[in-house]
C-alpha cells in the first residue's frame, strides 16, 4: 500500500512541475505580448491615454517584455540564481499590475470588473512566481 501512495505522490508531484510550467509560460507569454505591442518607443498610446512622459512609458514596455523573458527563462535556470530571476520577474509583474489598477483602471477596484478581467490572473500569477520562485 505504501508503495502505491508513493507512485501516486511521484506522479503527482510530476503534473504539478508541469502546472506551474504552464502558469509561467502563460504569465510570461501574456507580458510578452503586452510589452512587445507597446513597440515602438515611446508607447504613444501611454503618453497619450496616461499622460505619462517619453521615458516612463518607454520604461513600462520594456518592463512589461523583459519581465515576460526573464520570468520563462529564469525556469529553466536551475540554480540560485533562476530562483532570484523568477522573483524578481514576480516582483516586477505584481508591481506593473498594481500599478495598472490604480492608474487605469481604479473604476475595478470596487466592483466585479476585477474578477472578470484577466489582469487580475496576471496579477496572481507574479505574486505567485514572487513568493515560489523556482522551489518545487
């Protein structure tokens, strides 16, 4: 009996490196895009719609690609330093995200818009990759 819970532990223990896989490469697929349509620079569309200047707006894409990039690599770094990679990845999207609610879209914070919208998700997951980083 012992050795069967054990097969069942390993083989669980398998689908959840490949849940956390497909939560990083969705996260970090997402922010890639983003940041990538926000190309060339300076984001017009930030300056205009925010009123953010040249160089904060330029900064907010190349955050938003970078962190996607390093988020999806720093998984397949298996070492110290792809843990602080992934944080610093989860750290940077949680900071975008915050950010994002409070500057364009304050109107969700105090109705159902929020759970309804895939930012919240996007939030999630790098407050998920900032507090896991690459443990197992």
């Amino acid at each position: 009996m012992k050795s069967l819970i054990f097969k069942i532990e390993s083989i669980l223990n398998n689908f959840e490196a490949i849940a956390s896989l497909l939560l990083r490469l969705a996260v970090g697929i997402a922010f890639i895009i983003h940041g990538s349509n926000k190309f060339p620079l300076p984001p017009e569309g930030l300056i205009e719609n925010f009123d953010l200047s040249p160089s904060l707006a330029s900064l907010v894409a190349i955050s938003e690609l970078s962190s996607g990039i390093i988020l999806i690599v720093s998984g397949f770094i298996k070492n110290p330093y792809g843990n602080i990679l992934t944080r610093l990845a989860g750290f940077t999207i949680a900071v975008l995200m915050i950010n994002i609610f409070v500057v364009a879209h304050t109107d969700w914070l105090v109705n159902k818009q929020l759970f309804i919208n895939p930012q919240i998700f996007l939030f999630v997951g790098g407050v998920y990759f900032l507090i896991k980083g690459n443990r197992k």
